[in-house]
C-alpha cells in the first residue's frame, strides 16, 4: 500500500508503524529518490522531517481524521526534507545538535584537580 492509496481513518497510521528507514518512507510516499543522496544523508532527512513536523503541527492536526490528506501533508514535508539535502548537504543544514554549536567548546581542567585523588 503507497501514500496515494485512500485510506480509512487510522489505516495510514498503522501502514506508518511498519516502516524502518528514509528509504522505506521515501518509497512509502511514492518520493522519487536517489540513493547515493539518502545512504550519505538518512538520518539528516529523518530528523528534518521531524523538524518539519514540528513546525507544521497546526496543519497536521487540521488533517486530524483524514488520513488521505494527512498523507498529502506528510508527502509535502518529506519531500522538502529529501529535497534540502539534495541541493545541498549536512554540514551547511546542520540538522543535529553537533553541528549548531558556535565555535570551539573549551573546558579548564586545573593541574591541582588532576593530581587530588
């Protein structure tokens, strides 16, 4: 079963529960896809996704008990994740904690902390 099928109200979430990776969700929503793009950068377009459904949570719940297009909206956000790593890549995203940090992190370890036992 892909996206575009129609569902009852309830099918799409469970059709969802089974799905493991970007590919399976890429091929789920019928999302063209190159996989060089999506093996280097998989988890960056998940947490994307996420992001995106994050920030679009209004929409989402306006699609509350219309799994037909609450799986438009999905295919809409999963599409502009894939798509922002295709144009560009991970470090200028910086979808994860790691790569939003500004600047060096320093830490100060006294010589005398090191030698108290």
């Amino acid at each position: 079963m892909n996206a575009e099928a129609k569902y009852e109200d309830g099918e799409l979430q469970d059709a969802m529960e089974e799905l493991s990776s970007a590919e399976d969700f890429l091929n789920f929503f019928d999302i063209p896809f190159d996989a060089s793009v999506v093996h280097v950068n998989r988890l960056h377009i998940m947490q994307r996704f996420h992001d995106y459904l994050s920030q679009n949570e209004e929409s989402v719940a306006q699609c509350e008990g219309n799994d037909n297009a609450l799986a438009a909206v999905y295919t809409a956000l999963l599409t502009r994740a894939y798509q922002d790593f295709v144009e560009s890549d991970a470090l200028t995203e910086k979808v994860f904690k790691v790569f939003k940090m500004q600047g060096p992190q320093t830490t100060f370890v006294s010589v005398d902390s090191l030698l108290q036992e």
